[in-house]
C-alpha cells in the first residue's frame, strides 16, 4: 500500500471514529505533523479543520498514535514472514486486513520466532505425518498408527511418545489458529468471570484487600478501579486471580474445548481416533489456550481500566488548574507544621516574596501569643488581603490562630482561607524552586507555594510535576509513561485556554505555552530581565530561538498588559490584525473605541470581514473577544467556611451539615476536605437525588459542597458523607461491633468500594440512609492531597 494511500486509510479511519469528516482529519494530521499543537489548532486553524474541537484533536492524536504503531508493526510483521518464504497472498491479504494489534498478533503467532517448542522437536522427529493421518482419518487406531513412527535413533522411543509428540504438533497448530483465537477471546471477554482468592497464610498481611478474599465478578463488568485493585493485590502476592469461561467455570471449559474440536472438523462419532483428538482438544483449551487467553484479557482489561484512571486524573487535574484564582491581592502563605513550626512567607500582589518567618504555636513550644502579633504585625506591615493556611497537620489549629489575628487587627477585608497544599513540598525541594529562591530555605518555599496558589491556582500548579498533585485514582498503578503524556496534555490545554502575562509569567508557566519549550521559556524570561517588560508581541522575535515558526505557534496565547498595541492584550493572534484593521475602517471606529463595546460589536455580522485566510469562524471569535479582550474563562473566586469548632475527626457527629471542598473526584465517589485533616467520602449512590453514572457529571475537584455526616469511624479514620441532606445517619455501634459493609483498603492514591456495591450509580430513594460508604480511602487521598 502507498504512502498516500494509507495516510487516507488512517484519517478515514479516525474521522469516523471522532465524529468528523475524513477531509478534516486529514487536515489536522497535517498541522500536526507540521509541529502545530492541538491548542492552536483548535482556536486559530478553525477554518482548515472545519472546527475541530480540542477534544477531538486530544483524541485524533492518541488514535494518530496507535494507528501509526499499528502501521509500523504490520510492516514488521510482512517482512518477518516473507523472509520465511511463508507469505502467501490469502496470508498477506488477511494481515493488510488486521484493524488491531491482537488481531495482527494472532495472525503472526504461527510465524513469530520462538524457542523450540515441543511441536517442533516433534516435527524434527518426523511426527508431522503421525499427526495429520489420525486428523484425516480418525478409524485408524492411534496404537497400532503410531507403532510405525517408533525410532529411538530420532528420540521416539515407544508408542506413548509418538502419540505425545503428534498431540503437540495438534496443539500448537490449533492454538495459534488466528480465527480461533479471536473467537475465543471475544467470548471469553464477554463471558469471563475474575476470580480472586487470598493466598495461604496472607490473610492478616492483607487484610485491607479482605473484601477480595473471596470474589468474583464479570470481567466486561468489573470497574477500573476495582480492577485496579485487585491487579495491586496479586503484585503484592495477596490474592491469586484466574479467569474462568462464565459463572459456570466447568460448563465454560466444555464449550471452549467443543469449539476447538468443531474448528478442527473433529467430532466424536465413535471411531478409534476420536477419542484421542478430543482429548488433543481438550488439552489445546485448558493447557494452552484458556492462559494465553487469560495473560492476553487481562493485559487488555489492565489497560483500559488504566485509561479510565488516567482520565479521572486529568479531568481531576483539569479542575484545580482552572480553579477560580483570588487574583493580584497581597497574601500571606501559612505552611503548619507542630514541632518543627509554622512557615510563614507574604508575596505582594505580584506574586513577589516580600518577607518569611517563622513561629510556634503549637507543641512544644506554644507560643501562641508571640504568633499572634508576628502575623498581626506581617498582615499590616504588608496590607495583606488573604492569609492561605496549608491543609496539613495542623491546619485547622492555624486556621483557628488566623482567625485570632484577624480579630486583632479588626480588618473587615481580612479573609482566612485553608487551601491544598498537595504537591508543596515537591515544589520547595524542585530544581524550579532552587532557581527561583536560591537563598531560601527548603521548608519556607512551602508557604511561599501555598500563598501563590491562592493568587492563582494555574500558574502555580505548573511548577509541580502534575502526578506530584495527587489527584489520581490508582496513579501509580498505571503506564507513568502514558500517565505522564495525558497529564502534560491536560496542563498544556488548560494554561492556553486561560492565556498567559508574557510580562509576569514563570519559566515554567510559558513552557507550557504552545510551541514554547522549556528553553525558549527561560530565553523569554531572560530576554525581560535583561531589556525590560515586553511593549509588543512582535518584540518577541527578538528573543534568542523563537523564530517565525514558534511565535505563530504562541503569540495568541500570551498577554501584554499596558502594551502599545491594544490587542496584544487580548486572544486576536497577530495575523489576524488586519481583520480588526477591516473592522476599524468599516466602522469608522478607533480600535480603542470598539473594544468592550458589547451591543455595537454583536451588531456586526461576521460575514462582511471574511477573506480567503480567515472565514466566518475566525472573526465570530475575534467579535467575541473585542467585546470582552482576554476574558478569563475560570469561575468567581470564593472559599468554602469550615465549621467552627469541628477541627478533627472526633468533633464529628452523624448529622452534622458541614461545608466543605471537593479534592478529588473518584469513580465510585467524590472525596470532601471538611477541615478535620480527613477528607470524608460522598458515595456515588449520595451524590444525587437522581441517578449518577459519572461523578463528574455533578461534581468537580475545588467545588464548594455542602454535606450531611452519615457516620463517623475515628478509630480507623473514615467519614460518610452525603449530598442529600435528608438522608438520615447510620445507626450507633454498640463498641466493638464491625461494620455492616466492610470497606476495602487503600494506598496513598486510593482504591474502590466493597465489591457487590453499587460503584456505578442507583443508590438508595430520597429520604433514606444512604449506604456506608468506603471512607477508610478518604485517609489515602487525603495524605496524597497533601503530597506525602
């Protein structure tokens, strides 16, 4: 097949899949394959791919990817076979054919080069013709068949020994049999149940996995992140799974075996061979077969539940970078620590770091009073607006000792806010953070994160390794590679989404620029402190490595306040100025004129400024954005209140209503830090009077919820929570009494609920008590929240 014929075949392929036409994938792949990034395709290449959006793009690029390696391997695998002098053209015609790799795999596996195998041994001993006779003609007795094949001299010493070698030739023919295969593994993908059962003597050890002790679950049923969960358990040599052919294993294993005698032409029709290949075929199923099928469904199933948990951690991560941010106000950061103290860093509204200390309030030391006046005395030296509190250990103690100082100082403006403080302690021991406070201790450059945070939740975020935010389900179960490429994905929409101040921005915030690299990004940053704030975007072609290509690739997304040119403030790329210039001549209006002017500019028709580069599409986009220049798509700030008095688990009561904040959103649930250093768990079954398939699809990491408590476990750190405020509490345990529904474990980055729940939605009617949820993983999130 040609080049161009199969580049064709990929984008049909992926346009159908996308929801698009094949023209318009063939002209994304394009720009692609040209350097552009999915950002800048999607906002300013509207008319060359008929106005992909950038999910479209996000998943036209992984299909790119796959279907290319596809390509690649299909290449291989031509090659390896005609070097074998074995391709014929039915062969090559049906590898052409293969739409996935198992498929692709399933029609090599006879020609893949192995180890010597038994079938081989066997065929060098000349026992080929053994075996093909009694297939062909199975009234012949295998004994007296096989006598004829005895040779010592060739490693046959006895009848038992032909036979077995015939069996094995059988064996490996049929079990790589490609259309065999497939049959059986999409039956076994449909039909199969996963088994789990605890390994002798790994009882106590793995006691959090108990729930799996004794299970099993449909395999096309089973939720990721219960999959995942039990895969953790076997690495760990917990549990032992198998994989049986439907609820009825011996029924399963009859059928499988039958279906390998009826695609080998075998029956049982009471000749002398018959009994001897169904038992080839038997063996073929349960010897051979049911583990390749096993290895290769759960290779399958492993990663498509990791996809599920990489885009959970995406759209998780999505949500805290697009958090509202409290914008340019002077804040005061409070890193909470007991022994070691409190860090203490203020940044003016710029974001610059203007003072540090540090105090002790707590144990041992508790110097209460002395901290008072140390933050009463920073917040009016530096007219701070916001004091930020970590949500560590602590946290709610130095909330409560904010709270004294800014009765202190009687400011009315004064707010106290606990934010995450996920991902803190990476930043402040990061390379970035050495660079930026050379002269700075480790444990203060914390607080100085957790103050910027509050300003701007995004460009702070950026300098922390994205799985270091600890918002995953299952995160470090899953390819780090792939985690790591769909989280880099998702920081690079968001920050263009938003745009960014080239003027104030970070290295780390403009690499994630399109078509900036981390180079580029520290030229640009050094470029400003060498020669001053930039006055327009085409002063960036001055800085060192940012030629023509890359400034098409980023001037739309980055931002000059105060510039010389008006719409270097907004998101008009450059190359679309002459369109305004159209706009300002036909409407005899100064561009300074026209910009906020709302009622004149939808009055406009789009139509009139048109040319062949920039169509319809394009000036809608540039209308909208003259009326409301460099808009921030990111929500109002606000900030959840923690209840007075309820500062740890056992200031909980059933039935207390409590504010609180979404940290991270599950697929069985959502996790709320409700100021107790615990985040309690909402159930998907209480999430909603109505019934919930997708968490997501009420709630976000960093809302702001309010939630009724179901029941509280202090002793082993769980919280139920619920969105139904009419649901009514679990009842009291007498002492020492187990829960109901045992919860399974969980590591830092959590694990799923009891097995037989409901993880995927339903739940009890309005008005009723909500199940006890599987809070025991609240304590896993919260720590990873916490980046420890």
């Amino acid at each position: 097949m040609s080049d161009t014929k199969l580049a064709l075949q990929i984008a049909q392929t992926i346009a159908d899949e996308i929801g698009a036409q094949t023209a318009q994938a063939r002209a994304a792949i394009a720009l692609l394959d040209e350097g552009a990034s999915v950002p800048f395709i999607a906002r300013y290449r509207k008319e060359v791919t008929g106005g992909l959006d950038d999910t479209q793009l996000r998943n036209l690029e992984t299909r790119l990817t796959y279907l290319r390696e596809l390509e690649d391997r299909r290449a291989a695998v031509l090659a390896s076979i005609d070097e074998q002098g074995k391709l014929s053209d039915e062969l090559r015609a049906e590898i052409l054919g293969a739409d996935t790799k198992s498929r692709l795999e399933d029609l090599y596996l006879p020609y893949k080069p192995k180890r010597r195998t038994r079938a081989q041994i066997a065929r060098e001993a000349g026992l080929e013709p053994l075996a093909d006779g009694l297939l062909a003609d199975p009234s012949q007795d295998p004994q007296q068949f096989a006598a004829g094949f005895v040779d010592a001299e060739k490693g046959v010493a006895d009848v038992k020994a032909a036979l077995e070698g015939a069996r094995a030739i059988l064996m490996e023919r049929w079990g790589e049999d490609a259309t065999l295969v497939g049959e059986l593994r999409g039956w076994m993908g449909e039909h199969g149940v996963i088994r789990a059962r605890v390994a002798e003597g790994k009882e106590e050890q793995g006691a959090k996995y108990r729930d799996y002790f004794e299970h099993a679950e449909s395999l096309a049923k089973i939720p990721s992140h219960r999959l995942l969960a039990l895969f953790r358990a076997r690495r760990e040599e917990i549990l032992f799974l198998e994989l049986d052919p439907g609820s009825d294993a011996e029924a399963g294993h009859v059928y499988a075996e039958g279906r390998v005698a009826f695609n080998a032409g075998i029956r049982d029709a009471g000749r002398p061979g018959d009994r001897w290949l169904l038992d080839a075929c038997r063996l073929t199923w349960r010897a051979k077969l049911h583990m390749h099928l096993l290895l290769d469904l759960f290779n399958q199933a492993r990663e498509k539940a990791e996809a599920e948990a990489i885009s959970v951690f995406g759209d998780n991560l999505k949500d805290l970078l697009l958090a509202a941010p409290a914008g340019p106000k002077a804040v005061l950061g409070l890193d909470p620590g007991i022994r070691t103290g409190c860090k203490i860093a203020v940044v003016d509204a710029t974001g610059k770091l203007v003072a540090t200390d540090t105090i002790y309030p707590h144990e041992p030391k508790r110097q209460w009073e002395q901290s008072l006046q140390t933050i009463k005395h920073l917040c009016a030296k530096h007219n701070v607006d916001l004091i930020a509190i970590g949500n560590g250990t602590a946290s709610r103690e130095t909330d409560k000792l904010a709270g004294e100082a800014i009765k202190l100082l009687g400011e009315a403006k004064l707010q106290k806010i606990v934010v995450s403080e996920a991902g803190a302690s990476v930043y402040s021991a990061s390379e970035f953070a050495a660079k930026e406070f050379p002269g700075l201790d480790v444990s203060l450059r914390g607080a100085v994160s957790i103050a910027r945070r509050l300003q701007d939740p995004l460009a702070e975020l950026v300098k922390i390794e994205p799985k270091a935010i600890g918002v995953g389900q299952y995160q470090h179960d899953v390819d780090q590679y792939r985690l790591a490429r769909a989280l880099d994905a998702r920081v690079e929409d968001c920050v263009n989404a938003v745009g960014v101040f080239v003027n104030t921005a970070s290295a780390a915030l403009l690499s994630r620029v399109s078509g900036l690299s981390s180079t580029v990004a520290e030229n640009i940053v050094r470029h400003r402190d060498e020669n001053g704030p930039f006055k327009r975007r085409k002063d960036l072609l001055k800085v060192p490595r940012l030629g023509d290509k890359t400034f098409e690739q980023c001037a739309g997304f980055l931002r000059i306040a105060d510039g010389d040119q008006p719409l270097d403030a907004s998101s008009v790329h450059p190359e679309a100025y002459p369109v305004v210039e159209r706009i300002v001549a036909a409407t005899a209006r100064p561009i300074k004129a026209l910009i906020g002017d709302g009622s004149f500019l939808r009055e406009l028709k789009a139509e009139q400024f048109t040319d062949e580069t920039f169509g319809v599409p394009t000036v809608r986009d540039i209308l909208k954005e003259l009326e409301k220049p460099g808009r921030d798509p990111r929500p109002e700030f606000k900030a959840a209140r923690f209840a007075d008095g309820v500062e740890e688990i056992k200031d909980l009561r059933p039935g207390m209503v409590l504010e609180g904040v979404v940290s991270n959103v599950a697929a069985f649930g959502a996790f709320v830090d409700i100021g107790v250093h615990q985040d309690g768990l909402i159930h998907i079954s209480a999430l909603s009077d109505t019934y919930v398939k997708d968490p997501r699809d009420v709630v976000k990491a960093g809302d702001i919820v309010k939630v009724k408590v179901l029941e509280v476990d202090v002793a082993r750190k769980r919280i139920a929570l619920t969105r139904r405020l009419e649901d009514s509490p679990a009842p009291a345990k007498a002492p020492g009494e187990r829960d109901a529904r045992p919860a399974g474990g969980g590591r830092r980055d959590g694990g799923g609920p009891r097995p037989g729940g409901r993880p995927q939605g339903g739940g009890p009617r309005p008005g009723t008590s909500a199940p006890p949820a599987n809070n025991a993983l609240a304590d896993a999130f919260a720590r990873a929240k916490r980046g420890s």
